[in-house]
C-alpha cells in the first residue's frame, strides 16, 4: 500500500490559510451577532461565556460542513442559539431543582435584601427563561428567532431546514405555551415594571 | 362571541411577545462583550496556531500545552487525553498523576472519566501486520494481561512460531519449531531478537513511553461521524508517520498504522510499514461490582 504525501510544510502552510481565511470569512462578520445572540437568552455573564465557547466548539468540529452551507452565517447563530437553549435548559432543570429543594443562589437574597422589586422582577424574568427553557428545541428556537430576533420566517425555515409553515406552527405552539405558562406574569404588574424599567 | 375570543388571544399573543422581548433584550452588558471579545481572539490566535507543528519535550507540560491549545474541541481533547493518560502512564495507577495533571476541572472531568473506563480494560490484545516481501505480510499478536505479564507471538503460517513470554521478572523465549528456550533477565537482550518490534507495544506505557519521546503530533481528523478521531503523528528523524485512530466513546486507540519513507527518498511516497490493531477487553465482574454498589448507593 502507498500513499502520496505533500511536504508537510506545504501542507501545513495550506492548512493554516484555509483556517484563518474560514475565521475571517465565516467567523468575524458575525462575532458580534453570536455574543448579542447568546447573551439575549442565557443573560448570566459566566454562563455567557461557556455557552460561547461551546459554541465556538461545535463551529470548529463542524467547520467543513458550515463551509459548504448555503448560508454559513446563519447555521453558525444557530448553532450560537442552540448552545444558548441548552444553557438555559441546565439552568432550568437546575431552578427547579432549587425550587423542589427550597434554595435560592446567594445573588437572589443579596438582590432581595436589597430591594423587594427587584427580586420581583428577577424571578419574573427567571420564570420566563424557565419557560422557554421547557419548550421542545424546535418551539424554543422558533419563537427566539420568531419573536425575540424577529427574522422573517422565510430565514427561519431556512436556518432550521424545514417549511414556512411548519415554524408558523412552532412559534404558534410555543407562544401558546408560554402564554400559558405566564399568564401570571401578563395580568400582574411585573409587565408595567419591565416597561417602566 | 368567536370573535371576542380570537382579540382576546390575539392580545394575550402580543403581551406574550412583549413580554418576551422586554426579558430578552438586547442589553449585553460592555464588561462580558469584553470578555466574549477576548474569547474570539483567543480562538481565532488557536485556530491560527493550531495547526503549526508542536515541539513535544520530556515535560508533561507540553502535552498540558497542546491540550490548551485543541481547548476549542472537547471531544478531541478527551481522545487526546486518554493518549495523555498512556504517554503518564497513568492509566494503571491514576491517583498520583492525576493530582499533577489535572490543573483545571474540564481535564480532571477528562482524566477521571478516561481512567474509570481504562479500569475496566484491563487487558489489551494486539494484533500486527507487518507487509513483506512479494506482497506477503508478517503478523504477530501481542497479550497483555497486566502491567508485567505478557506474551507476544510470532505468527507463520497461521500458528506461532516464537513466542516471548513475560512474568514479571522472568523473561523467557520460546521457538516453537525447535523447542529451544532461553531465559533472559531483562528486557534489553530483546532488542537483537525478531521481538525488538515488539518492545514497543508490551504493555500501554511502553507504548505511550515510545509515543511521546518519539512522535510529534500533527494534526486529527473526525471520522465515522465523529464517533473517532485519526491522529496524525510525525517522526522526522525516522521519516515515519503514525495514524491512530481512537474511539471517541471509549477514548481508547482503536488501530495504529505506521507508514515510512519508500525507497526512494525523492517522491516523498511514504509506504505502509506496520499495522497494529487493538482489542481492548473489560472485565466484566469488576464492572458489574461497581454497577450494583452504585445502585446501592442511589437507592
């Protein structure tokens, strides 16, 4: 058996081009994209973080089929988004996990000794993450891209690989659901708090 | 009233959406845009670095260093810790090295992970192909069995021809054809006999010792859908490559494939000069005996 070998320093010139030129071509145009998307959902500064470098993780392993995507971009916010729903999906399994076990972490009692709405307004904002922390992937990920980010559901279909019509019906179930879920927090007075803040 | 009652959802739909929004806004706070920031440059210096070839010294260090530097890919990280694991030695008797190695959480997660599954693979059988002449192959098939016991067979035509046995400090070479034994008291004699080949591979820390004084790694590639990864390894004083494949699930080599420069110096064709394939076996009992203790223990 023979194989053919380029001289390795060819080959590891060619190598670092193709990487550096996928960073400045894929990678750089939405760095700021990725931070805002991941920071919109997960919302915890260290969290943040690691859900970045999942997802830089994941965009590495999958470098050459997001090169050959039709619209790159797109599939690496959505895998930016897909880190962020499972960080959230940790967080909610563990708030209520908290929740079963009567705990609270150290930040909600400093924030509570603080200043009663506050903490009013944190948990009201920690149910809604909570929320959509329990939606199926599909749902959560429609109604962000939906609702949150607002992009056409033309761009959805086409990020998440599936028919117009199917991410009408998910952002229709998912709103459903967390309406729901919230209706608690629409009919109280947390919705003039946020307005107001 | 059909009517009242879709307003009434259509309202209930918009403060859900409002709702959402107000949570979810875009307020990225500059002090973690600033960190994310470093983080994007961090990658991108690795994804640029990544690929220039390492110097790998004596130091354990420089593996911690390559592990760094392959951060952004857990998965290969785990695959390269398990070689960590061999190169240490430290598979066999993890708890000291361990303590040394694991500086952070993710590689103490990694290390402890790859032991409790290599302390199931308590042996380990290798079989080797070594293409000939004529397009004929020699084979071997090496045992070990336990950090000083194993057995290595030359195979010729289907059966063993020589066989090298080790039992702790005795060392005994066996020919099948004449009968003849001969006893050694070190391994070093070895060397000048058809087993030299064999030295490499008597155990996983001979194996891993060899790897890491001898072998620069290159560069991995995913395969078979990211369930392995082929590591890529060069000897440039030997003008040899190394092709390991390893396991992603169980982070144990699967096949190592040796290929050296031909003949002809020139074309830079490097050919297929050894193939060893692994079969790492588990102990069943002892694993089971784990399993029913920690079911005790939840229940």
């Amino acid at each position: 058996m023979r194989i053919a070998v380029t001289a390795p320093g060819d080959a590891e010139a060619l190598q670092m081009a193709t990487e550096k030129s996928l960073y400045e071509r894929l990678i750089a145009p939405v760095e700021s994209q990725m931070m805002r998307t991941i920071w919109r959902i997960v919302r915890h500064d260290q969290l943040a973080e690691d859900t970045l470098q999942d997802a830089l993780a994941i965009i590495w392993q999958k470098r050459s089929r997001i090169r050959h995507h039709p619209n790159p971009q797109a599939l690496i916010l959505k895998i930016c988004l897909n880190c962020a729903y499972d960080s959230l999906r940790r967080q909610s399994r563990q708030h209520r996990q908290q929740s079963l076990a009567g705990l609270t972490s150290s930040a909600d009692q400093e924030v509570g000794k603080n200043i009663s709405q506050e903490l009013e307004l944190k948990q009201a904002a920690d149910e809604v993450l909570n929320a959509i922390g329990r939606l199926p992937r599909s749902q959560a990920l429609a109604v962000l891209m939906r609702i949150v980010q607002r992009q056409p559901y033309e761009d959805i279909a086409r990020t998440m690989g599936c028919s117009e019509t199917t991410v009408r019906i998910h952002v229709s179930r998912g709103r459903k659901r967390l309406s729901q879920r919230l209706a608690h927090l629409q009919n109280s007075s947390h919705e003039e708090s946020f307005n107001a803040k | 009233m059909p009517n009242e009652n879709n307003l009434d959802e259509h309202n209930h739909d918009t403060k859900t959406d409002e709702l959402l929004r107000q949570v979810l806004k875009d307020d990225l706070p500059p002090q973690v845009e600033a960190r994310m920031k470093a983080q994007f440059m961090l990658f991108r210096e690795n994804v640029e670095r990544d690929q220039q070839p390492l110097k790998i010294s004596a130091a354990m260090a420089d593996w911690r260093r390559f592990f760094n530097l392959k951060w952004a890919v857990r998965r290969e990280v785990l695959a390269f810790s398990s070689l960590a694991m061999i190169v240490a030695g430290a598979f066999l008797h993890v708890s000291g090295h361990r303590s040394a190695m694991a500086e952070t959480l993710s590689f103490l997660n990694s290390s402890l992970s790859v032991a409790a599954k290599v302390r199931y693979a308590s042996s380990m059988e290798c079989r080797m192909r070594f293409p000939a002449e004529n397009g004929k192959h020699r084979s071997s098939i090496i045992r070990w069995v336990s950090p000083d016991v194993a057995r290595v067979d030359l195979i010729e035509h289907g059966k063993p021809s020589q066989t090298l046995l080790i039992y702790g400090e005795d060392i005994t070479l066996a020919d099948h054809f004449s009968n003849d034994f001969l006893k050694y008291q070190s391994l070093e004699p070895i060397k000048e006999t058809d087993f030299a080949f064999a030295l490499e591979f008597l155990s996983p820390i001979a194996l891993a010792t060899s790897m890491y004084e001898k072998w620069k790694p290159q560069h991995f590639e995913l395969k078979a859908h990211g369930q392995k990864a082929a590591f890529f390894f060069l000897n440039n004083g030997e003008k040899a490559s190394l092709e390991m494949i390893v396991d992603l699930d169980t982070q144990l080599p699967l096949t190592l494939k040796k290929y050296s420069l031909g003949p002809s110096d020139v074309e830079d064709v490097y050919e297929l000069a050894m193939e060893a394939q692994f079969l790492w076996n588990e102990i069943d009992l002892l694993k089971k005996i784990d399993d029913q203790t920690q079911q005790g223990r939840d229940e």
